[in-house]
C-alpha cells in the first residue's frame, strides 16, 4: 500500500503532467504572464461548464468574496448573515470591509447554515446572505433564494469547497453551486476539487452590471488604463495559474466523481456503527462533491480518535476546531452561546478522512478498519 495522503496532488499530476508541462511553458515563452489569453480562455471555458453568463478571474478565493461584497455597495454597519461553522476568510472580509457579520447556527446534518437561523437573524440593517457550500455540498439554496427575495437581499455564495457540485430544484432543473445566487464565489487553491499549483479564485453572476462593476474592481477600479472609475483592488489570476486549470477544468467531472465513488466506499464500510455519523447527502448522487469526507464522532473520542490515527500514519483534518464567534478576531458581545447549540456541538465531533482523486481500495480499507478499531 502507498503512502496515504491526506490529498495526493503528485498523483493527480502525474496523470497530466505532459499536457500541464507542455501549457506552461507556452505560456512562459509567449511572455503573457498577465491577462494573457490562457486567462480569457479559462473564463471562456469555465463560463460554459457553469452554465452562467459572467466569470470574473481573481486572485484568490479570500478576494472574491470581498470583491463580491464591495460590487453589490453596501455601507459600514450594514449586516451580513453567514453561518459560524466555517473557514475564516467569509467573515474576514466582512469585517474588512466595516460590515457587520451576522454568525448563525448550521443545520446538524449538512453542516451548511440553517435557515431557521437565517430568517430569526434579519433586522433593518441586514443587506446580504453568504451561505457557504461546506464539504462539497450546496446550501439550501431554494429557501435562502426565497429569503432574499422576501427582504430584498443580496445572496453571494462561497462555493470555495463545492465547485461542480449539483443544486436540484423540486422541478427536477439542475444548476451548478456558485451560480444561484446574485454573486458567486471560488478558490483555486491546490487542494480544492479544481485547485491550480499556486492561489487563484473566480467570481460568477448573471447580472450585466455586476458583472461589469465586478471587472472594473479586480483591476484597480480601472475600464481604461490609467482612469480610475471605481475604487478597486489589485487581483488577477495569473496567466500560468490559468493555463494549468484550463487542462484540469477537463478533468473535474472527473475527479468529483472519484472523489464520491471514494465517499461510498467510505461509508458502506463504516455505516451503522453505534458511534460514527457518516456524511448525509440532500440531494442525487451529483450533489456533493466531497472536498471532505467529514464523520462525526458520537461517543466523545474524537480528539482520541486523531491521535490514534496520527500514531498510524493516517492523516487527517479537523475543520474547524474553534467556532468563529470564538475565535479571538471575531468575538462580540453580540453573541450568545444559545445562538449556536449545533455548532458547539459539532466542533467537538467532526474529523475528515484523507479524500481525494487517487484514493486507492486498500487505503480506504486500511482507513476505515482503524477507525473502527478504535472505536469498537
């Protein structure tokens, strides 16, 4: 049995290694480092895998959010709802911008924001919705739209870990994540389900003139060089960056699938057991793309459970250890424990498995034969 990783990029790349080798060094000798035409087709070919009139390349995935919130013009003060179980960058940039983040509890079997919580969040001051696709598996997306339209709220959508993911609607149409909203948002950091081999991030909208305000912030608030139309940031996908996950783009059905093939197997072997949840899926088969495989740990071991592992060289992730409205940065007497009974919970319980593209049997068995002896 190889080595396990928690996420085997070597092997991923090994498998196109000729084809990425052979675009990034087109694009060292054509010398278009920025901007250059490996960007405008990447956009060209990600528009039409999403389905979705308008993407905007970007830095990172940190820096689509904030360019997502500074297009739709909100003011310092104005409230933005987000769910408490989740990476930091969504609150940051809230705060970053004089904004005012609204933490609400997540529903305890997505793990994505609970909409109960939304709508006892809203107040006059309430201008956005950022409902995270945690895992790899959209929010409620139909509830939240509702929502939105009912207050007249912007919903821009952190879909960093859920990009290929499935939305279904009861009507049985289909849209891909990030593309529901007013405003999507995505990273291409390495270890994402379509990482690039350094940062990157793209923001989606159907909307005309977001998109248009969109292009001119990412470029310093600039449509013609030199005038300075709006106030911006500096934030590009750079032209290497673009031509690695054009080829990849390829490739991500792909790559989803394995990674939910490698999710079966994971929960056949560990379903029904007294002390283990296993991931719950909302949807059909499409609708969650696994950027974690994320079991919740029942009998109070998680914390044990991890050093067992590490002992056997079985690497893991705990996402997230500590709440937002706990973390030094973000705390405020705005909060109550009471808000978050399903997120204290869940941050005691939650350990992810490796899962990736090459997930071997093996592995997968050596892995969940471990857990289980632990825990048995």
């Amino acid at each position: 049995m190889e080595k396990i990783e928690m996420v085997d990029l070597k092997g991923q790349y090994r498998k196109i290694e000729n084809q990425v080798n052979d675009s990034v060094l087109k694009t060292i000798y054509s010398t278009n480092f920025i901007n250059g035409p490996q960007v405008k087709n990447f956009q060209k070919h990600l528009e039409s895998y999403l389905n979705v009139k308008h993407v905007i390349p970007c830095a990172n995935g940190t820096d689509a959010l904030q360019i997502a919130l500074m297009a739709i013009g909100l003011k310092p003060g104005d409230e933005v709802i987000t769910p408490n179980f989740t990476y930091a960058s969504t609150v940051e940039v809230i705060l970053l911008l004089g904004l005012t983040p609204v933490l609400v509890d997540i529903d305890i079997e997505s793990f994505n924001i609970d909409i109960s919580a939304i709508e006892r969040a809203i107040t006059k001051k309430t201008k956005a919705i950022i409902p995270v696709h945690l895992f790899g598996q959209p929010a409620f997306m139909s509830e939240i739209i509702n929502i939105a339209k009912e207050n007249k709220l912007y919903v821009i959508e952190d879909n960093a870990q859920s990009l290929g993911a499935n939305y279904t609607y009861k009507d049985g149409l289909k849209k891909k994540a990030g593309t529901i909203g007013h405003i999507g948002t995505t990273s291409f950091f390495p270890s994402k389900n379509l990482g690039a081999y350094g940062d990157g991030g793209a923001i989606f909208t159907e909307d005309d003139d977001l998109a248009n305000t969109l292009r001119g912030i990412v470029n310093h608030g600039m449509y013609k060089r030199y005038y300075h139309d709006l106030v911006g940031v500096n934030s590009r996908l750079d032209s290497i960056q673009a031509s690695i996950l054009d080829i990849k783009l390829n490739y991500l059905d792909d790559y989803n699938k394995s990674r939910n093939d490698a999710a079966s197997k994971y929960t056949e072997r560990l379903k029904n057991h007294s002390y283990i949840l296993t991931p719950f899926s909302t949807g059909e088969y499409d609708s969650h793309v696994f950027h974690q495989y994320t079991l919740r740990i029942l009998n109070g071991k998680r914390d044990k459970l991890a050093k067992y592992l590490n002992e056997r060289d079985i690497p893991f992730g705990i996402y997230y250890p500590v709440p937002l409205h706990l973390q030094k940065a973000y705390k405020s007497d705005r909060y109550k424990e009471s808000y978050f009974k399903v997120t204290n919970k869940v941050v005691q319980q939650v350990i992810s498995l490796p899962m990736h593209t090459e997930l071997a049997d093996d592995q997968i068995d050596f892995i969940t034969d471990t857990v289980k002896e632990f825990l048995d």
